[in-house]
C-alpha cells in the first residue's frame, strides 16, 4: 500500500463514517452498561431503605402498643380515683349535714 492509497483511505467519508459508527456504538454500550450498574445500585439501596423503614415502623407500633396499653391503665386509674373522690365528697357532705 503506497502513502497515496492510504492518504485516499483516510480522507475517505466511508472510513470516518465506519469509525464514527465503531465509537458511537463503543460510547452506547459503555453508557448502557454504567446505566445498568447504577440502576442495580438504586435498586439495592432502596430495597435496603425499605427493609430498614420495616423494621422502623415494627419497633414504632411495639412502642405505640405499649403507650396505648399504659394510656388505657391510666384512664381506668384515673377512672377509680374520680369515683373515691365522689364517695369521699359524699361522705363529707353527709358529715358536714350531720353537723347542724
């Protein structure tokens, strides 16, 4: 192949053409493949983020049980002492009556 041939070949619209095709097919898949790897990234992460957001909304009603159970005690508590106070209220009135 002598220096002409070659320089025809690289001043060619073909050549460049074939070339211009190889890269841009070489950056599609690069790009393809780093896309691929970024989206099993996102994936994983939020498979991670919800697993993790699970257990967050476990231990969140366990507490929330335990809050309504404690609440629940100290209604019915609070429940006993209204009526001891309406007896003991009473008692002193009729006291307080017996007195006169």
């Amino acid at each position: 192949m002598t220096v002409e041939q070659a320089e025809r070949i690289a001043q060619s619209q073909f050549v460049w053409a074939i070339l211009f095709i190889l890269l841009f097919m070489i950056v599609v898949g690069y790009l393809v493949r780093t896309s691929d790897k970024r989206e099993k990234k996102l994936m994983d992460f939020q498979d991670q983020s919800k697993a993790e957001s699970n257990k967050r909304e476990e231990w969140l009603k366990g507490h929330l049980d335990k809050n309504t159970e404690q609440l629940q005690d100290i209604s019915q508590t609070i429940g006993v002492v209204q009526k001891e106070m309406s007896y003991m209220s009473d008692r002193i009135g009729r006291l307080e009556k017996q007195e006169t």
